[in-house]
C-alpha cells in the first residue's frame, strides 16, 4: 500500500497539482499512512513540506468549527434547527428571509448567493465596524433562488451562522470552540485566524498559499480568504488553520460518537442528524455542514459508501470519512501557491480516493 501511494503523490508534485501535501489515511482510530511530499512554500524560497505543516483549511472552516459549534448549540437545546432565524436575530426588517432557518442555511438551501467580495467595502470601516456591517449587508442581498428550491452552495450562509452562534452563545465562535472542543481534545495547533497579532506559530511552519494582488504578498500564516482576512482572520465560512494531524484527531472524535463508542463532547443522536443527507432539495448531496458523495465525479471518488460525508476548502484540503467502512483520508494541500488559477487538483483528488480504497481492499 505505502509504496503505490507515496509514487501516486509524487506524480501529483510532477503533475504539478499541488507544491507539497500531507496525506493521512487511518481505518477506524490507527493511522495506516501518514506522509508529506514537496514544499509547503516555493517562494520566495523554497520550505519542505512536513508532516506537522500548519495548512489554512479554508473552507474545512464550514464543518469543523461553524458546523460544530451549532452542533453543540442543538445538542444543549439552545438553538432549534428550525426555527426561522427571525427569532434569534432582532429587529428583522427583511422578509423575504424570514423564513430561513439554521437547517436551511447549513444544508446550502436557503437562496443565498455563493460568494460577494465584501472585503473591498470593509476594508474602508474600522475593524471593529465591520462585522455588523457585514451582517447588514448579507441580509440586504437579494435571494438567487426561494429557499427549499436550490441547492447553492453559500458563503454567505455560513456567515450567518457564525452570527446565529454568537447570539446564542454569548461569545465569539473562537472563544466557544476552544472550550467546547478544541481544547478539551487537546488540538494544540487548530484554530481561527486573528491578523490583529502575530501568528502562533512562526511564519514558517505554515503551509504558504496564494500571492494576493489585493495584499501584495505571498499570504503565508494568515487567511488567505478575502473577506476573512477583512473581518479579523476569519468568519462561519473560512479562517481556521491546523495541522493533518489535529484534524484527525477531530474527526475521529466525531466518528466515535456517530458510532456510539464515545459521548462527552456531543450526543450520538446530534451527530447522526448533522451526517444524514436532507432531501430538502431533490438530487442534492448535502448534509448540515457537510457533504455526502455524488453518484458521479464526487471528489471522494468512486469508492467511498453513501453515507460517508466530507468537505473540500479552497487553499487545496479536504476530509472524507466512510462511516460504514470505517475510513478517513484527510488529504491537505497548498495548492493555490503561488497562484489559485492551477486547478489540477480536481481530477487528482478522486484518483487519489479511488487509488486508497483500493489498496485497502474496496476497489
């Protein structure tokens, strides 16, 4: 198995699909591979990929600290799914979302728009303006589609939720997570991006990602998103950095209580909820917060079962884990350095998938 998959990523560095990457892939909770290949940073000189590379996981944002923050919310009985955010969020003058609820906004089925480059505007405002500024500005935007209709996938609903988290919560979704989770499973390196300090770590042990023409540097130990970077480091929908490693250590977390082998961070009954594909909006993969694979070109591959769930984030990461096999792949990338036009990583990912199962005897 290591020697098919060790090759496998060296022609993706040749491919040039990604600088560098770390692969883990572990049945049940004993890693069967854990390697790094490449640079985690090729300018402005060249850094070996580790494995305990500090990558910014983008979008993995949305599951592992939006998502789970919300989890826990439902599972202490403080927030409803259901219940249209109208009641959370006073006073609320726009009525053509007075019917969007938390599941829907998780479930990317609430007729938000994808994306909006918000951080031009904020950037104008003092740091401490922008947030609720931002928050305005989403509600004003007008719908792309009813809500129930379409399944769209939305940054902007999941910036919504981290505002739903903070009413409900009463502190900031970084506070919450450290002591409801991050903390408590010891994930040293896992957090939310602050550009008001110093990263945490020194510049170099982080994975670089883009130059960005707006901030005339290689981004490397802060968020390479846009309006995160605009509205602190992060938001619901990107921001959180980690190594392969801790999120691992995350995700079988969440695996042992969908399986009812573990019960002190959440409720068994909550997890299988937040896994379980919807059906609000026929043909569509979702779950809340996560993905489930699509019968054809999901980035899982070919191999991974129904009910496995995932998600990908833009800087090049992603998690995938079959709850009826018993696998996680965790495969983490610094794809966009130096710039987010190289792409090749869609059609390498699903081979990468399909090469794992595979070799563990699911081809």
């Amino acid at each position: 198995m290591t020697n098919k998959i060790t090759e496998f990523l060296k022609t993706g560095l040749n491919q040039k699909a990604y600088p560098g990457a770390v692969l883990v892939v572990a049945q049940s909770e004993n890693i069967v591979f854990f390697h790094n290949v490449g640079n985690r940073a090729v300018k402005p000189k060249p850094l070996p990929m580790e494995k305990e590379t500090i990558f910014d996981l983008a979008s993995l944002t949305k599951p592992l600290a939006t998502t789970l923050a919300i989890m826990k919310l439902v599972d202490e009985g403080l927030l409803d799914l259901d219940k249209p955010i109208s009641y959370l969020i006073q006073p609320f003058p726009w009525k053509d979302k007075a019917d969007i609820t938390p599941r829907l906004l998780l479930n990317h089925s609430a007729g938000l728009p994808d994306w909006k480059p918000f951080y031009l505007e904020l950037i104008k405002y003092p740091l401490e303006k922008r947030k609720s500024i931002l928050q305005k500005s989403i509600m004003e935007e007008s719908l792309c589609h009813e809500p129930k209709a379409v399944s769209f996938y939305s940054d902007l609903g999941f910036m919504l939720l981290e505002w739903l988290i903070e009413i409900t919560a009463g502190q900031d979704l970084s506070s919450f997570l450290n002591v409801t989770f991050y903390r408590p499973l010891g994930l040293e390196t896992l957090y939310l991006d602050q550009i008001t300090v110093h990263p945490i770590y020194e510049k170099n042990r982080f994975a670089a990602t883009e130059f960005c023409p707006w901030r005339q540097e290689i981004i490397q130990g802060h968020v390479h998103d846009e309006n995160a970077y605009a509205l602190g480091g992060y938001s619901g929908h990107a921001g959180l950095f980690g190594t392969a490693l801790d999120v691992f250590t995350l995700t079988t977390a969440l695996v042992k209580i969908y399986h009812g082998t573990r019960s002190d961070l959440l409720s068994t009954e909550t997890v299988r909820t937040f896994f379980s594909r919807q059906g609000i909006v026929p043909e569509s993969t979702y779950a809340l917060g996560w993905d489930t694979p699509a019968e054809k070109n999901s980035s899982a591959g070919s191999y991974f079962s129904p009910t496995s769930v995932g998600h990908t984030g833009f800087t090049g990461t992603s998690v995938w884990m079959d709850l009826e096999k018993n696998i996680t792949v965790i495969f983490l990338t610094n794809r966009i350095h130096p710039s987010r036009s190289n792409e090749k990583i869609k059609d390498f990912r699903p081979k990468l998938h399909n090469l794992i199962m595979q070799e563990l005897g699911y081809g």
